[in-house]
C-alpha cells in the first residue's frame, strides 16, 4: 500500500496534494493506495477540552469518499501509541498494514515527543524499500495551507476563504433533536442539529447554506448562537430552516453546508422585528444558492453523496 500519512484534519488542498502523489506512486508501481490516519486526532488526547476540529470522523469519512480515497486505514491513537519510538511506530502500527510507499507533508513529526522527522522516515523507508515522497506545502495568497490557518479563517466567519483552503464548503453532520418549537410559532420552523463537542463552529450569526434531503437540494437559512431576543439563558444552538421543506426531520442526520456569513447575531426588540429580518435573511440565502457556479453545484452534490469506501481498523478490514 502507498499510504498518504497524517492527521488529516480537513482534507484541506495541502492534503489533497498528499493524495494525489499517492495516486501517482500507486499508478507506477502498481501497489494500491489510501490514507492512513490517526483516530480520534492528536489534539484530542492532549488537549480534550479544546473543540477546535474542523471535522469529526464520520464526516472524515465522507470527505475522503468525496476525494475517491480506495481505503482508509485508522490508527487508534492512544497514549501508547503515543509514545512508542519512531521506529517502534513504523514496525507495530505502519508495517502490518502491507506497506510499500509512504507520501507525507516535509513538516511530518512523529513517534514519542515527535522526535521522527522527514530525514528518519526517508532513510527508513529507504531501508525497509519502502517508495518515499515529502511534498512541500501548498501556498495559497502567499501563505501555506494549514489546518491551523483554515481553524483561524473559519473563526473570523470567512467562509470564502475558508472553502478556497478547503477546496469544498465546510460543513456540519449530526442528529436533529428537539428545541424549543419557537421557529414554527413565527413561519420558520428549524431543524436543531446537535454538534458534537469537539466541533469547531465559525462566530454566531446567521449563514446561507445548503441541504440534501432524499437527493433533493434545499436552500437553508443558518443560525447559530442563543437567541438573545428571548430571555432566558441557554447553550449555543445550530439551528436550520430549509426552505420548502415540510419533513419530518427528528433524529435523521443532516449534513448542513455553509456558503457564505449573512450578518451577526443580535437582540431584536420583539417577535415581529425578528421575523421581519428573517425574511430578509431567507431571501438573501436564495440570493448566495442563484449564484452558485456549476462548478461549485458540482462539488456540493457530490459531496452530499455516499460511495463505498474500504475503511480498515488496524488493517483489519471492513467495508461499509
């Protein structure tokens, strides 16, 4: 296997530069290719309380079914796996997988104290006759693609910019629960979705976004915040009228993307002013989804879509 190796948060475009090297080493050699990752991400065994991902694994999943990614291999990142030598690492966790070829980012750190480099893993790879590529990164605007760099320009409300990293809209899965039942009292009834924890959001406000319910596209208008015209205190919400829609969405998974920040989130005077800008807001969604390139219709259909993909847990495989 020619594994692209990393954490993987985002599949933004300096990954997909990964993929794409693997998928030339795989035509060349004719071994098979995919991604191998580690599961759940770093970040979350040594810093829990921070929700600052940008995708959760099953969304992982869907975006690497998105980049036609033929197998996913999930290391379980425990604290042994964390302190297992780099070398200690390649042998228990990358050799049983059948590998044949490692494609990484020239920044890749790895085994305990991420004391493994690019230098170890090439002369290891060299060693073991394994292939070896350690791409540079991606510059876009002039600076590099990170994850780092896509987490900030999302938390400014930048979804533009934010997709431009991507190279697809950032997007939200997860069960639709009860709320309040205010939107249908005002016209608007919405879809509560419940985000996981380790979820990062952008800021508060309202968004334009798009829906696929049964393979049909929807336009949504997006809040997420707390409400402040309504007293009371509550948690932040995410929350999603899908405009001509009148299923019943309780406790199906909606994948909601985001296209672009409408306007922050304020305290109106009163249900009527409220509602008077929510139509505002439901008509400017319309406005951003007119807009749409076919390019741009392209991506998110296929995104919205769920071909097989070959996921193996310590390469132990299964397909789902």
């Amino acid at each position: 296997m020619i594994a692209a190796l990393g954490a993987f948060d985002g599949f933004h475009k300096g990954h997909q530069a990964l993929l794409k090297e693997a998928r030339r080493l795989s035509d060349f050699s004719g071994e098979r290719w995919g991604v191998v990752t580690l599961t759940p991400h770093p970040q979350l065994l040594f810093s829990p309380k921070s929700p600052a991902l940008l995708f959760t694994e099953q969304e992982r999943r869907r975006l690497a079914r998105f980049l036609s990614v033929p197998q996913y291999v999930r290391i379980p990142f425990t604290r042994e796996t964390a302190d297992l030598s780099p070398s200690e690492f390649l042998d228990v966790q990358l050799a049983p997988c059948g590998i044949k070829g490692i494609v990484v980012g020239n920044d890749f750190r790895f085994g305990k104290g991420r004391s493994g480099n690019v230098l170890f893993l090439e002369q290891e790879s060299r060693r073991r006759g394994w292939f070896f590529t350690a791409l540079e990164q991606i510059r876009l605007g002039g600076k590099p693609v990170s994850s780092t760099r896509v987490r900030r320009v999302l938390l400014e409300g930048n979804l533009t910019e934010t997709a431009e990293l991507l190279g697809y809209p950032f997007f939200v899965s997860g069960p639709v629960v009860h709320g309040d039942g205010r939107g249908r009292t005002l016209g608007f009834p919405t879809a509560n979705v419940a985000v996981p924890a380790m979820k990062l959001l952008p800021p508060n406000g309202v968004y334009a976004g798009v829906v696929f319910l049964d393979g049909k596209r929807h336009v949504a208008a997006v809040n997420i915040g707390t409400n402040p015209t309504f007293p009371g205190a509550r948690a932040r919400r995410f929350e999603v009228h899908i405009l001509e829609c009148d299923a019943d969405l309780y406790d199906r998974v909606l994948s909601v993307f985001l296209l672009q920040h409408l306007r922050a989130e304020r305290h109106f005077s009163g249900p009527a002013e409220l509602v008077a800008r929510v139509k505002e807001d439901v008509a400017m969604a319309r406005h951003v989804m007119a807009l749409l390139s076919p390019e741009e219709d392209s991506v998110l259909e296929r995104l919205s879509g769920d071909k097989n993909l070959l996921v193996q847990e310590r390469c132990t495989v299964s397909v789902e």
